[in-house]
C-alpha cells in the first residue's frame, strides 16, 4: 500500500475511534461493543500500517494475497456481529414478552382484586383504540 | 387421573363479531368450569364486549400474537393452580359442546394432550386451500417423528393437563401446533385426538395472511426440528 494510503486509511481509524468513544461517553454505545470495535479499528490499522503484521496473518489463513485474507477475516467477522446481533434482538424480544405478559396478567389480578367485596373497583381505561394494528 | 380444576382459555384478537356468541355458548354448554378470555390488543370493541358480559379478561396490551397468548394463558392456569386447560378458540368455530369429551379423555386414557381432531374421522371441514396444505405437510411429519400420524396438529381445541402446560411454558412455540405435540412426545406425555366437528369461521378474518400461509410452514417446521432436538438432548443427559 501506498504511504498516501496509509495515511487516508489511519486517519479515518482515528476518526473512527473518537466517534465510538464519543458514543460510549454519550451512553448510546455499551462499552462492551466500545471496545469491540475499537479493537477492531486498531487491528485493521496495524495490518495496514505494518506490512510484517499483514503479511503473518495472510500466511496465517493460508491466503495467497493479504486482500484475500482481509477479505476472508472480514466476512469472518461481520457474520459472527450478525449472529450475535440477532441472538440480542431474540433474548430482547424474549424480555419484551414476558413483559408484557407479567403486566396483563398483573392487571387481571389487580382488578380481581379490585372487584372483591371489601375493596370498590377502580375504574379502568378502555384499551381498545380506533387505529387499527397488525397481528403479531 | 384427578381433574377437578379446569379452565377454558379463550384468546380472542378483534372477534367482536364473534364473541358474544361464544361466551353464550360457554355458559349454556360449559357452565360449570372456569373461563377466561385473553384479549391480544384487539381494537375492534372486543375487550368491551367481554366486559359488558362480565367475563373474566386479561388484557394484553400490545398484541403478542397467538403462540404468546396461549403461553400466558399457559402461565396463567398454572399461577391459579388449575390441574388443566381447554384452550378454545374465540371465531365460532367450535362448539363447547364438546369440552367435556377432551376433558374425559385426559381423565380416562391419562393422557397430557386431547386433540379436538376435525379430521381423524372425516375431512368435511376444509379451510382455505393453503392452509389444508400445510396441515397435511405437519400431519404427515408426525408419523416419522413421533410413530403415529397425528391428523390434526393445527387444532385450536385442545386440552391440556398442568403436568404438559409446565413443559410447554419452558419452550419456543410459534402457534403451539405441531411444535407443542412433538415436544410433549419427545418429553414422555401420551396425546390423543378425539373426533369433533368445526364450523367454518363465522365472522371476521382468519388471523393466517397470505404472507403467513408462506411463512409458517417453514417456521414451524423449523420449531418442530428444535423440539426434537431439545427432546434428544434431555434424554441423553439423563
């Protein structure tokens, strides 16, 4: 790579990294995907910016070419965000539900409750709206 | 088998067109048990009209979807220590008539699962077309699955004792169809179906969309197979 190249390409990973630091300190990124991908820009730019670095990890996965192993390396790594993304928004979803369903039956025991002779009912707030939604 | 416990759960999402008659048909045909119906963020007047009819209802306040409902309604039963359920399905389709029958059976052939069955002893009710379809597909996946064909796995009348509603609430269901069966099998619990007889819908819309009718095979076949899976793995570790 051309020195202009590795120039432009630490720049952006500077960039990069004062923009997933800004997240964290703003409380828009966990720190745990923080320092995921900071050490992800760090090592894309040691393997840029030292051909030696570069040159182990081509070896290393048996490619011919560093692009072939960058390449390889990156599809590696943006499957395994993509399933861990997924396994997130499953476990979220899970929550989500159990949710919901703590604060429906949680209602029905409250208003049980509620209409039993010793206490007077509360009066309740109809919950069917005139919009209608789609089945889940 | 001691049942002296029961509740009819029946999930409801905009069947206002329905639901009066359904209660009324509970209450001439099935008096004498507990019911409940789940209202899954109907807005079409729904939760009122149970309400009007002073019917017991949980309201959830977003729709969770079928699957979900019937595993708070699962949730449920066991809160309030039911020895076991109906689930019962608010379009008008089925006749409460027959509650007992399934009840009996769980008693009399100790079984964890009675199957209201439209089709293991005729093929009047038919449905729409793609739907018999996948109903085919799952009851054929039964007999390799399971050694016997199960002719209805898409049944909304079922019954169910506590002892399968606690090992259905700790798995991923889609519509608790197939899925369900099989996990119950793989996990040791007899099933049986018992003939009924199902009426068409009577108003309103299916809650299954052309986009569902191509999704749901696919999902709950995938279900099923981790169903089998989770079975496997419970009996190799014991």
């Amino acid at each position: 790579m051309t020195t202009q190249g590795i120039i432009v390409i630490d720049i952006l990973g500077i960039l990069l990294l004062l923009l997933v630091a800004e997240s964290m300190r703003r409380r828009i990124l966990l720190i745990g995907y923080g320092l995921l991908w900071s050490a992800t820009l760090v090592a894309v730019m040691t393997a840029v910016s030292v051909p030696p670095f570069l040159n182990a990890i081509t070896h290393a996965v048996g490619a011919l070419f560093p692009v072939s192993a960058l390449t390889l390396l990156g599809f590696v790594f943006i499957f395994l965000v993509l399933i861990h993304v997924s396994v997130q928004l499953t476990l979220l979803n899970a929550r989500q539900v159990e949710l919901i369903q703590n604060l429906a039956l949680k209602a029905e025991a409250d208003e049980r409750e509620g209409s039993s002779p010793d206490r007077p009912a509360a009066p309740r707030q109809d919950r069917d709206f005139a919009d209608p939604r789609g089945h889940g | 088998m001691g049942l002296e416990r029961v509740i009819v759960v029946v999930p409801v999402f905009n069947e206002a067109a329905n639901i009066c008659a359904v209660l009324e048909d509970l209450r001439q045909n099935a008096g004498h048990l507990d019911r409940v119906v789940i209202n899954d963020g109907s807005t079409d007047g729904t939760g009122r009209l149970v309400r009007a009819a002073k019917e017991r209802v949980i309201d959830v306040p977003v729709n969770l979807g079928y699957g979900k409902v019937l595993h708070l309604g699962l949730r449920y039963m066991l809160a309030r220590e039911y020895d076991a359920v109906v689930f019962f399905d608010g379009d008008g389709q089925h006749s409460a008539a027959q509650i007992d029958r399934l009840i009996d059976t769980l008693r009399t052939e100790e079984v964890a699962l009675a199957i209201g069955s439209r089709f293991v002893e005729s093929q009047a009710y038919s449905g729409p077309k793609t739907r018999r379809a996948a109903q085919r597909w799952f009851s054929w996946l039964t007999r390799p699955l399971l050694g016997r064909r199960i002719f209805d796995t898409t049944s909304g009348l079922k019954a169910l004792t506590a002892g399968a509603a606690e090992q259905l609430v700790r798995g991923t269901f889609l519509d608790f169809h197939i899925e369900a069966i099989v996990r119950l099998r793989m996990f040791g619990y007899a099933i049986a179906e018992v003939p009924i007889e199902a009426r068409e819908r009577r108003e309103g819309e299916s809650m299954y969309s052309l986009l569902a009718a191509l999704k749901y095979p696919l999902k709950t076949t995938a279900l099923t197979l981790v169903a089998v899976m989770d079975g496997l793995l419970s009996r190799q570790s014991r």
